[in-house]
C-alpha cells in the first residue's frame, strides 16, 4: 500500500498565497481531482507533491507499506504527465521507450509490439519524436506513467491535444490500468476527472495576501 499525506500545505509567491491550509491523503487504488481556474495554482501543487518545488509551510509525507519514503528517493516511486514536461525529440519512440524503461520497470511484462499497438503508436516506433503531432506525444507521455511500475501518478491536464477519440482512450487507460495506482489529476475539465472519488477546488484554499 502506497500513501501521500499532505497536512495544512501551504504555498506563496512574494506576499501571494497560491494554496494554504490544503490537506490531502491519497492511497494505492484512490483518485483525487484538483480542480480551479486558471492560475488558481493546480500545477503549483503538482510540482510541490512531485518534489519539484519546495512547500513554504505544511508537511508531506510518503509511505510504501509501514516504510517512510525520504523527499529524496521520492521520485523513484512517480511519474507526471503535464504540459511543461518536454520529451527528447532526438529519439524514435523505440529510442526513447526503451531509455525510458531501463529507469522504470514496466508495470507488467508488455511486449514492445503490444505496447506501442496500445499506445496507438505501431507505425510510429522509428520516427524522431520531433516528428510526433501535439497529440501522438501527449499519448506517449500518458502511456509512459500507466505503463510505469510507479504508485503514484500525477496527471496535469492530461487530454490537453488530444481529440474526442483521445479522450475516450485517456478514460480507457485510466479504467484498465489505473485501478491499483494512487492518481491525482489537475483539470478544468470533468471529462477527465468525474470517476474520481474526491475532488479537491484550490480556490477553497487561496489566500491573496500574508496575513
């Protein structure tokens, strides 16, 4: 059993408080939806539950099981998907899948043929990525974190370029091979988020000046 466990988070910018007093727990197998308008800070919170931008006050803490996992191994046990993440475009998708996995286990043994057929990607594995449309890459970033031997996953608008056969696809892969991870998803559009099971609105939680 995999945990995150966010207590009275806070995060400001200068004298703007992006999110205060955010708690949140999520576990193997829940689905938690961060919701709010634009600039309201989702993706703030993303990179500060990723590790990638430090929490002006608050606690965070991970766990696998009765084991605490320290900021610095945190990594090893995500994977993102989010608009500003870029991929290496001098690689071919057979190039770059094959990089990609000698850091993460496959979360079941895959054959690489499969693999690309349910990325929709079968008459793509020698092409430069740098040849990819916006969304042939963001199907292969969503595909690398579901098909990542990873708890945790965290999704920035993830159907962002992707047409309504995409969408559906996006919802696919969430009921097939989401089941078990701990998945938090930063959206403005419930399409991507009504199967969750708690949504979490960041503007409950914006403070515009230090008090």
């Amino acid at each position: 059993m995999f945990s995150v466990d966010l207590s009275l988070g806070g995060k400001k910018f200068q004298r703007e408080w992006i999110f205060k007093a955010l708690s949140l727990r999520v576990s193997s197998g829940e689905k938690i939806a961060i919701t709010g308008g634009n600039g309201s800070g989702k993706s703030t919170l993303i990179k500060c539950l990723s590790g990638q931008m430090p929490l002006t006050e608050g606690e965070l803490n991970f766990k696998s099981g009765d084991y605490s996992i320290s900021m610095d191994d945190v990594y090893k046990h995500l994977v993102i998907s989010a608009p500003y993440l870029e991929l290496p475009e001098e690689f071919t998708l057979e190039e770059f899948l094959r990089f990609h996995f000698s850091f993460k286990k496959l979360d079941s043994p895959v054959p690489f043929g499969e693999l690309v057929e349910l990325l929709h990607l079968k008459n793509a594995v020698n092409k430069p990525i740098s040849l990819f449309s916006s969304g042939m890459k963001q199907r292969l970033k969503l595909g690398i974190c579901f098909f990542s031997q990873s708890p945790l996953v965290l999704l920035d608008e993830p159907t962002s370029n992707l047409d309504e056969k995409g969408i559906q696809w996006y919802r696919n892969l969430i009921a097939d091979f989401g089941k078990s991870k701990c998945l938090l998803i930063a959206s403005n559009d419930s399409r991507e988020y009504d199967f969750c099971e708690q949504i979490l609105c960041l503007e409950d939680y914006k403070r515009q000046r230090l008090l």
